[in-house]
C-alpha cells in the first residue's frame, strides 16, 4: 500500500513541477475601466480612403438622365437564343492608385486619398454640379468595398474580416475572430499597419489596460493585420509535443527505477 502511495506522491509531484513552469497570466481586459478618464474617446471615427481602396460611388438626381453619365456600369450579358443582349448591371468600382486619385467619368482625374466618405461626396457633388441644370441638387453616395482586417494567432478563428460599416475596433475585430485562446498573450498583443506612403509599423497594445479606448490604434484601419501571440504554457506544450516519446520513455524509466530503488531499500 506504501509503494502505490510512493508512486502517486511521485507523479503528484512531477505533474506539478511541470504545470509551475508556465506562468499566470491575466486574462480579463479592461481592468482598470474604473480609474480610466475617456474624455479623450468622444470622437465619432470616419475611416479615410487610402491608395489601392475600392470605391463604389453613385449619383442620384430628380432627373435620371442627368446621372447617367455619372454612373458607370458593368454591363451583364447574357444569351438571348442566337443573339447577346445586356441587362442591368453593378455599379462599376474605382480603384485608388498610389498617389491617391481616382478617374471619374467626365471630370477625370480626382484626388480622394485621404478623404473621409463624407469629404468625396461633398467634393464630388460640387465637381459635377456645373454639368447638370441649375434645378438639380445631385447627392452622391460613396462606399468602401475593399475594407477588411486580418487577425492571426491565438485565436479561436483566425482570419480575414469584411467590415461593411467601414468602422471596426480592435475588439470587434477579435470578437469576429472568436476572442483570443486562453493562450493569448492580453498585453502584447501586435497591430501592424501601413499608411498612405506605404511606411509598415508594428505596435503593441495591451487589452489589459482600459487606456486602449483612448489609444489612435483602438478603431483599426483598412487592411490591419492583429496578431495575437501564445504564451509561455502554449509555447512549453509545443516543445512537448515535439518530444511526447521521449518525455513518455523517460517518465517509464525514472518510476521503473523507482520502484526498483525502492523495493531493495524497503
């Protein structure tokens, strides 16, 4: 009965010595919510248009033939017996280049880089208005149909993300991501963006830390990746399931010889 005793203790023992090498980490965010000032968060945030975007713009008018020219579309085809005829179609987007234009039917060449939706529209709706009668007040809609984010790493579904509100936080972000595994590292967790030069930075936020509502990073923009890093316990498991045999073999021989020791001695 001792011996059984013995062994337990043993692997009692070396279970917890195993489990002591991967540290505690906190897991709730936002944990100083109550000692946080967020004056500094009353902003509404409007995602700017930035190189390679996709725009989707329409102009609606009382009249429709004084829109027409305005809004270019992708004409479908489709077989009628032996001859093709064209249906409606989508409206067809424009692609932002590196310098931040657009060319737009009539007008041409429009500088919208670094523009909020709002700020195109008012500019578009002025750019056209001299082509249309006096009596019309043209209102233009714009959208963004390339806006996503990307989330990496810890996470229960990692992957990239469709914002169609053009207007995401970071975590909204991990929320669409499945929130962060128990092995996600809160406090350092990476953001990496790029800007309209193409200038790459890489930022660590802390989700522990309510202060991430004040922070610029906290609304992400177009095209962010998040990664979410593991930590040690996750790390010190992928090691052991590297050598699973090897720590199965060794564990096998230290109890044999264990109870050898013990046997003789007793």
């Amino acid at each position: 009965m001792k011996k059984f005793q013995f062994l337990n203790f043993l692997i009692l023992s070396a279970a917890l010595l195993l489990s002591s090498c991967g540290t505690v980490k906190n897991v709730a965010y936002l944990q100083n919510s109550d000692s946080i000032n967020f004056d500094n968060s009353r902003f509404l945030y409007d995602a700017r248009i930035m190189p390679k975007d996709q725009l989707t713009i329409s102009v609606n008018t009382t009249t429709s033939e004084a829109s027409i020219p305005f809004n270019l579309l992708l004409q479908n085809e489709y077989s009628q017996g032996r001859t093709m005829a064209s249906g409606g179609g989508t409206l067809m987007p424009y692609l932002v280049d590196n310098e931040g234009y657009i060319n737009y039917p009539i007008i041409g060449r429009l500088k919208v880089g670094g523009l909020t939706k709002s700020e195109c529209e008012k500019m578009i709706a002025e750019k056209i208005r001299p082509y249309m009668a006096e009596t019309e007040n043209p209102i233009v809609t714009v959208r963004m149909s390339s806006y996503s984010v990307s989330v990496l790493g810890e996470v229960a579904r990692p992957g990239s993300f469709q914002v169609s509100r053009e207007k995401i936080t970071i975590l909204e972000a991990l929320a669409q991501a499945g929130d962060l595994t128990i092995y996600g590292v809160r406090d350092k967790v990476k953001l990496i963006r790029e800007d309209a030069t193409g200038k790459k930075q890489i930022v660590t936020l802390n989700l522990n830390d309510a202060n991430i509502v004040n922070s610029p990073y906290y609304y992400l923009q177009q095209n962010d990746v998040v990664y979410v890093e593991p930590n040690n316990v996750k790390a010190q498991n992928s090691k052991v399931g590297q050598t699973t045999t090897l720590w199965f073999s060794a564990t096998s021989i230290l109890i044999s010889l264990t109870s050898l020791l013990y046997n003789i001695l007793k």
